[in-house]
C-alpha cells in the first residue's frame, strides 16, 4: 500500500551540485506534480505531468528540469543547485477525475 | 501573486469547541476546492472538497462552507479533538492549475 514514493528523504547539497529527486506512484494515476514548500508561502507547483510523455511547467519551473519516465515514475532535478532552492520537494499524483491530489512524504533538500 | 490566501497562519482551539479555518480566493476560474491537513514529516493528506456548485459539504466532524460571491471558503471542525493538530492547507484548482495557500496551524488544546 504505497501510494506515492519519493527518494531521497534528505539530502544536503554544494551550490552549484546537481541531484534527481525519484518519486513513484502505484496507483495508476495519469498525473503527476512537483510542488515545493517554504515557511509562508504554502506549496507552490513547479513542473506536472498530464499523462505518460508530456510535462509542463508551474508556478516556479526556473532551475528544475523534470523527466516523466513512464506512467509510474517522475523525477525532478537541479542541474547546479542554489542556495534558494533550499525547500522541502513533495511529488503528488491525481486522478483527473477528482481533482484530489496524493502525496508523498516529502524531500528535504539544504543547498550550502 | 497569491490566488489562494489564508491569513490566519495559527489558531488555537480548546478541545470539545469548534475550529474555523478560513480561506479566501482571487480567480473566479477555480470551480473546485479542497482542504488538505498536514502532519511534521508526513506529505499532505486529503480531507475534504467542495465543487463550485455547491455551497456546503459535511463529512463527519468536517464541514467546508463555500461563498462564491465573496470568493470565500471555510472549513469547520466540531468538535475539535487534539489529534486534529496539524497545519490545515486550502486549495483551489481549475482542472488545470491547483494553487494553495500558505496554511494553517492548528492546535487543540485538551
């Protein structure tokens, strides 16, 4: 009983490092988000997956790049990370249907 | 800019009494909405939504309150319990964008 998956759960980082944040979902939803979360500013989308093979961007894209692997799997990365993009990174998966998202337990990442 | 604000960032409640939870919106686009409740070190949870259709939906000790004139929504607690502590995020979605609001904290006091 899963449910969505993110690794890792932490992570400190060099500016200027680049890391992949996985994340996998096992209830065959067609979409699947990015969102990171600061202290006031509430969880703010950065990239989502539609479907299986397309991706756009959120609220906040600059500095992320995001792979949708296959129905399953969305992996978020930083190519040189930034002291800003210190966050906590949850993925979340939808139904369309519903409009209710599920999440993961969330990534917390420290950029130095 | 934030289309979903929720200016309350904590509220205090004694155990047994109700717990409001207030939320307001800028985009009349946004048709459906939700409540997600939030633990430390656990994702956001579902808890309850309201389509804009509607003016009220109740789930057990959960009530959410829908204005569309006022672009206003509320969640109600009764009675509140201490397990309910948790901060308490509202958002709002047009089928293709889903924002949220800053949160609130919520603690019941027993």
């Amino acid at each position: 009983n899963a449910g969505v998956t993110q690794t890792p759960k932490f992570q400190v980082l060099k500016t200027g490092q680049s890391m992949t944040l996985q994340c996998a979902q096992d209830m065959n939803h067609n979409s699947m988000y990015w969102y990171r979360q600061d202290p006031g500013m509430g969880l703010r989308l950065i990239y989502y997956s539609a479907s299986e093979g397309t991706t756009d961007k959120g609220e906040v894209p600059n500095g992320y790049n995001v792979s949708r692997l296959n129905k399953r799997e969305f992996s978020l990365r930083l190519e040189s990370a930034a002291p800003s993009q210190t966050s906590v990174y949850f993925c979340a998966s939808s139904a369309l249907s519903t409009g209710e998202l599920f999440f993961g337990e969330g990534s917390r990442l420290t950029v130095l | 800019d934030q289309q979903v604000k929720q200016n309350s960032p904590s509220l205090s409640v004694q155990e047994g009494r109700i717990s409001i939870l207030n939320c307001d919106y800028t985009n009349s686009m946004f048709d459906y909405f939700l409540w997600y409740k939030k633990y430390p070190a656990e994702g956001p949870t579902f808890l309850i939504s309201i389509s804009s259709i509607k003016d009220k939906n109740e789930d057990g000790r959960f009530t959410v309150f829908l204005n569309k004139s006022a672009k206003h929504l509320s969640l109600h607690i009764v009675p509140s319990q201490p397990g309910d502590s948790a901060v308490y995020f509202c958002a709002a979605s047009d089928r293709n964008d889903m924002r949220f609001g800053a949160g609130t904290r919520l603690t019941v006091k027993p």
